[in-house]
C-alpha cells in the first residue's frame, strides 16, 4: 500500500529536535514585514514550564518538510531559517513566538535620531543590515544617493523600509537576510501555480475585491529648490489605461541632484502604491512548499476577478487540520 502523503514542521531548540512537541504550527512569510513563526506544544510532564522553558531571545530554527506529497517520492524540505523568541504564553498549552529579526538588537524597537550624509540606499541597508547581524541582498539596480536623509523619531527598519518605498522598492527580512527588490520585476516572473476554479487545491472561496474609490491614471511629484528657487517635476503615465481615473498630485523630497530621475522614479513609485489593491484576493489553499511572498499565481473561472495575481503575504499552518496556506494577494500590474 503506498505511504500517505504528510506534512511536518521540524523545529530545533538548544540542539535538540524538538518536533515531537509541535501539535500546531505556522509560519508567516511577509512582505515589509519580519518573518515569524508560533508553536503549540505538548507539555505533559511540564517539562516546558521548567526545564526547557524559553528565555526571550534563545534560538529556534525551523524547517517544513512534505513527504509523498503530490505523488509518491515526491519527498521535499525547506530550511525557513533561525528565529528568536520573543513570545511565550501558557493555558492548559504551551505557545511560543519568535521572529527573524534579532529581537536582542534595537534595530525595530529602539528611536533615533540620525542624520546620514552623502551614502546610497545600499549603503545605509548594508550598515543597518550589519549591526543586526544580517547579509543585505540588494536586488536591484536602483540604487538612490542622498545627500542628506534624517533619521527622525525612528526605528532602523521604520526608517530603512521608508526609504525604499520612496522609491517603489521593497524590504524583506527572512533567513539571515535583509533583501531590498523591485516587487514590479517579481511580478513579471511566471505563475508557479494556476488556481482553477472547483479544483481540489482551493479550501473555500477566495476572497477577491475590487476597490475602485482611488484609481489614479498618472502621477505628478513635484519638488521646489529653495536653493535654485525652482520647481522640479516628476511624472509617470500608467500604461494601458487611458484616460480612466485622475491624475494623482504629490509633492516630495528630492534625494539629491546627482541621483537622476530620481522625480520620474518617486512619480511611478507613488502611482503603483496607490493603485496597487485595486483588484486583491485573499485565499486559502492546500499546503506546499511552492507558494511564498514574492511569487505568482493565476486565477480562473472566476470571470473578470480572473488573471495573475502576486502574493504578497503567505502563512504555512500544520496540525490537527493537516497543512494549509492563507494568501494576501494583489493583481499583477501591467508594464511597471
């Protein structure tokens, strides 16, 4: 008789496997967020509440590994890398919390005050990224240079991830990683998955909407130089929609004269936010090791809600209920 596909969380503390322990598990995958993990445990004997009790900040590294899983030798792992914990509670069940970023650094509780001269966003993620014990993965060619940028009443990563949305750029922290990425270049890779419509990879009926209240056509920046005395103006078209929607006027910050474009850069970075959940869906599907922040799926036989859509937001769960994913996902933009 062939083996019953299964699903696992494998989960290390103080050196030891402890996935005996683990009734439930999940494991959310974010983006602009820190990845995180939760456990339930077993705890018998109380051994949890003495002994192997968690002290805030101590290490766990945790894998999911499927086994037989779309057909028999389909036997896969994934290392989700190392978390420190920084939440445990106890009624009649044992839960910790832990998350990717150090919660023994400052790096996302601590304020600031900081002004950085004359350094590129790579450089300010490459210091940030250093003093918490990370490897920054810089994903992209855009790469901004400030002559001044002020760190005001902010965290490290408050201050690192608004940056990088300024201009239209994303942050990611995830397996000893900080990765800063264009979501755009992701969005043009391929679909991993097609999500048909009564197939039996879909638990439920996603959630799709369509919000229209704020559909913007184009976008004007504009800065004015007090030094020149001398407005500036950036400007971004969307394509393929035509003269639907309003123009959407901002005035920004501009970076610094040797940074190009930097206008006509924060002008397309400010339409994609505003439009970006113009068409969203939320879903839950049948566990795999295949779906994570970052990658695409198509949707059919849902009639105009139908088409590529990027998740953004993914969380693994394993128990009692077998293995399952819940998605946050926004419709694939056209051209930008």
């Amino acid at each position: 008789m062939p083996d019953a596909r299964r699903a696992r969380a494998r989960v290390y503390y103080r050196g030891r496997d402890i996935s005996r322990f683990v009734t439930d598990f999940s494991y959310t995958d974010n983006y602009d967020q820190t990845d995180d993990i939760s456990l339930t445990l077993a705890d018998r004997d109380g051994s949890w509440l003495k002994d192997l009790f968690p002290k805030t900040g101590e290490i766990l590294r945790a894998n999911i590994e499927v086994l037989d899983w779309q057909r028999q030798g389909d036997n896969r792992l994934i290392f989700l890398g190392e978390f420190e914990v920084d939440d445990v509670g106890y009624s009649d069940v044992f839960t910790v919390g832990a998350v990717a970023v150090p919660i023994t650094s400052d790096a996302r509780s601590e304020k600031k005050n900081r002004a950085w001269r004359k350094i590129s966003l790579s450089g300010i993620g490459g210091d940030i990224a250093g003093s918490i014990g990370l490897a920054l993965v810089y994903e992209t060619d855009i790469d901004p240079f400030y002559d001044t940028a002020d760190q005001n009443d902010k965290s490290d990563l408050e201050f690192l991830e608004e940056l990088c949305k300024a201009d239209g750029l994303r942050m990611k922290i995830t397996a000893g990683q900080l990765i800063i990425f264009e979501e755009c270049k992701y969005e043009q890779k391929p679909e991993v998955a097609t999500i048909i419509r009564g197939r039996a990879n879909i638990i439920g009926d996603p959630q799709f909407r369509r919000n229209s209240k704020a559909v913007y056509k184009d976008c004007e920046v504009s800065y004015f130089d007090p030094k020149t005395d001398r407005t500036y103006t950036g400007y971004f078209a969307a394509p393929n929609v035509g003269d639907v929607g309003h123009t959407l006027r901002l005035r920004e910050s501009f970076n610094s004269e040797s940074d190009d474009m930097n206008l006509d850069r924060k002008a397309k970075a400010r339409l994609r936010e505003n439009i970006l959940y113009e068409w969203s869906c939320g879903a839950n599907l049948v566990g795999d090791l295949i779906y994570f922040s970052g990658v695409n799926l198509v949707y059919e036989g849902w009639g105009e809600f139908d088409g590529k859509y990027h998740v953004a937001s993914c969380t693994h769960s394993i128990g009692g209920g077998g293995y399952s994913i819940s998605l946050d996902q926004h419709r694939c933009l056209e051209g930008y």
